[in-house]
C-alpha cells in the first residue's frame, strides 16, 4: 500500500535527522552532561536505524553496548570529573578545526558507493554462504558468519577485548565501600538484576537461531553486574576470578580451534559437532565479554597491588 | 482495515498525545521536580496506549504478554530513577539550606 511505503520512507528521514542531530549535539555541546546524554540518546535512535536496515543482531549490541554500556561509563566518569571540577556545569571548548568532522558523512558515503559492488551478494558469495549454512551447526546467518565462516576474526576481537581489560584492571585502581543501597533502588534491583541474567541466558541461546549470541548476552550480564556495583558498592571478585573469567573466552575458543587442526584446518568445525562446539565456544565468550565489560566500567582492578598496603 | 486496527490506531494516537504532553512538561515546567512529574506520568500513560495497541495489531498471546512485560518494566525502572533523582536533589537543596 502506497500509504504505509510513505510514511516508512517519513520514519527513514525523520531517523536519519535525528541521528544527525543528536550525533551534532553530541559532538559539540557546551554542557558535557548534554553531551553525554546526546551520545546516549543517539545510540538509542542509531539502534532503531540498524533494526530498520533488517540488521538486528547489530541494533542489540548498539542498543545495549553503545547506549547503555557506554552511556554508563560516561556517567560515571562524569561524575567522578564534576566531583572534582572547580566550575558547576564542565563546558567543552571545541576547537573550530573540529567542523571538519562534519565532512566525515560525506567521505563514508563516498567508500560505501565505491565499496558497495564488493558486498557478499554481489561478489557471488552471498547464495554460496547461504547455501552452506546446513553444516555450520546454527540457523542463524549472522551466528554462522561470526562463529564459523569468520570464527577467526571473533576470536581476534575477543582478545581485543582481553587487551582492553587488562590495561584497565594495569591502569586503574578503585577503592570501594560497600553501602546499602535505597530501598526503592534495592526493591528495582532485587528484580531486574535476576531479570537480566535470565535474558542473557535467552539472547546466548537465540543466538544460535535468531538475532543474539555471545556478544549480546555478555553485554547484559555485564549490565546485571553493572547494576549490582552501583547499588551496593560492592565487587567481590578477586584477581584470580577475574584473570580466570577474562582469560576464558579467548582460551576455550584457541584450545578448541587448535584442536581442529587434527581433524581438517584451524577453526574448521566439523559439521556433526559445529553446533555444540559452537555453544560451547559462545557460553566462554559471554563469560570473558561480561568480566571484561563489568571490569572496564568499574575502572580498574578492586584489589590492592602487590606491594600496596592491604585497605 | 477492519475494527482492530482501527482501535489500535486510535490507541497508538492517543498514547502519542501524552508523550507529546510530557515532553511540553519537559520543556516549560520550571523545576525539576515539575518536569520529573510530567515526564514520569505522561510517558508511562503513553507507553501504556501504545503497547496496547501495538498487542492489538500483533494478535499473539505472546506478544501481547511480552509487551506488556516491557511497560511494567519501564514503569518500575522510570519511577525507581524519578524517585533516586528527586531523593537526591531533596538531600541536596537541604544541604544548601543548613
């Protein structure tokens, strides 16, 4: 119906304003609070784009890696920065070099019109992939791309990850004291914090068939424990844990794909066993993506380093 | 276009008027406290209307317990954050005053 074509294609350009939009207001914001909530805001708005684009394995990690997860560690690197700032309301003073920026869009569209002979369908690709999902163990084209027709680099990005983590728990160092949270606080957490475990576990079994996987239901047991270290101040996770947790995804996945150097090539599952050993694969990943989330947002390692006296 | 998607239209409409109602609280009430009370109430109401219609355009037990399941959940989380925020500002403002 010709109605409903128009007012998609209304939705479409009034989504594509906002982003520009709220992505300016992110960018260049006097007040860095408006800043961060632009930024927060616009992950949102990018989210429903993705999902309107029929990517929505990418509207979920943008949803809940770019907004929430990344919206929270802005708060609280406000917080901590407003804490300490002489002045009330932080302002950023943006360099007028910095309008260059806004010629970005522009060079993107630019790669994207020339790159856009060489996607997966129009190279031929495209059938041959999906032809061949039956042997990779999952349902879902995205799962089966990232697990196994590109498994190696989801474990490169999981050691990417890795790196991250550790320079933070290097870096940082964070002394808390446990509190007891509000009772409304404590009333909403008591239920969303078992509420989003559960939901992690869905989102990493939906991987395999619908639009989830590791990334995605790491992201929200890191929110679980995120939420958990904000209400209680408390992170009962010592350096043995964490270095284990860390270290999981990336070892669970190096040691399996090793292992199929016996039986055809490096990281070549075998089509009876693709399945499992992709669950397998995806249930240490979301271990390591939580550790690593939770540990990067806390800021550094709540443990004392060796030689520092024990608070 | 039988009845159904007619009363969720309806729904879906009348659910935009109130967040369009909150978000003028948002923008020209003069205190916190007053745009917290607009935002909170105007938008849970909306939110309300437009899950109901979308339930209705839907079909599906499932999905209609899903949604619904969504605005308990955003009720819950939005009054939650309303009150630590009004709590706060509340310690605040008699801090200023001792």
């Amino acid at each position: 119906m010709a109605g409903i074509e128009l007012g998609a294609a209304a939705f479409d350009w009034l989504l594509a304003t906002m982003i520009v939009v709220l992505a300016a207001l992110a960018a260049f914001a006097r007040v860095l609070l408006t800043a961060i909530a632009g930024l927060i805001a616009l992950g949102l708005v990018l989210a429903i784009a993705w999902a309107r684009l029929g990517a929505v394995d990418v509207a979920i990690a943008e949803a809940v890696l770019g907004s929430g997860v990344l919206g929270g560690m802005l708060l609280k690197a406000w917080s901590g920065f407003a804490a300490s700032a002489v002045d009330d309301d932080a302002s950023m003073h943006v360099a007028p070099g910095a309008l260059v920026l806004l010629a970005l869009p522009a060079v993107l569209i630019a790669i994207g019109t020339v790159y856009a002979g060489h996607s997966a369908d129009a190279l031929g690709i495209g059938d041959a992939a999906r032809a061949a999902i039956g042997a990779t163990g999952v349902s879902h084209p995205v799962t089966a791309v990232l697990l196994d027709y590109r498994a190696l680099d989801t474990l490169m990005e999981l050691a990417v990850l890795l790196v991250a983590a550790l320079a933070a728990l290097s870096i940082g160092r964070i002394r808390l004291r446990a509190r007891a949270p509000e009772p409304a606080l404590e009333a909403l957490l008591r239920l969303v914090v078992p509420l989003l475990i559960l939901v992690a576990g869905v989102l990493l079994w939906r991987g395999a068939h619908a639009p989830g996987g590791a990334f995605h239901a790491g992201a929200a047991l890191a929110a679980a424990a995120i939420l958990v270290l904000l209400g209680w101040q408390q992170l009962a996770i010592g350096r043995a844990l964490a270095f284990a947790g860390l270290a999981l995804g990336v070892t669970v996945f190096s040691v399996l794909g090793a292992l199929m150097l016996a039986l055809g090539g490096l990281l070549d599952w075998p089509a009876e066993h693709a399945g499992s050993l992709i669950l397998v694969v995806e249930i240490a990943a979301t271990i390591s993506i939580a550790f690593a989330l939770l540990l990067l947002f806390a800021g550094g390692a709540p443990w004392p380093r060796a030689g520092e006296d024990q608070r | 276009m039988n009845v159904l998607d007619i009363v969720a239209a309806v729904l879906m409409l009348t659910g935009l008027v109130f967040f369009s109602a909150g978000t003028a609280g948002l923008l020209r009430f003069g205190d916190t406290f007053g745009r917290m009370h607009a935002l909170t109430k105007a938008d849970n109401v909306g939110l309300g209307l437009l899950v109901t219609g979308l339930a209705l355009i839907d079909g599906s037990v499932r999905g209609a317990v899903e949604l619904m399941l969504i605005w308990l959940l955003v009720m819950f989380s939005g009054a939650t954050a309303c009150y630590l925020i009004a709590n706060r500002l509340t310690r605040e403002m008699h801090d200023g005053r001792d």
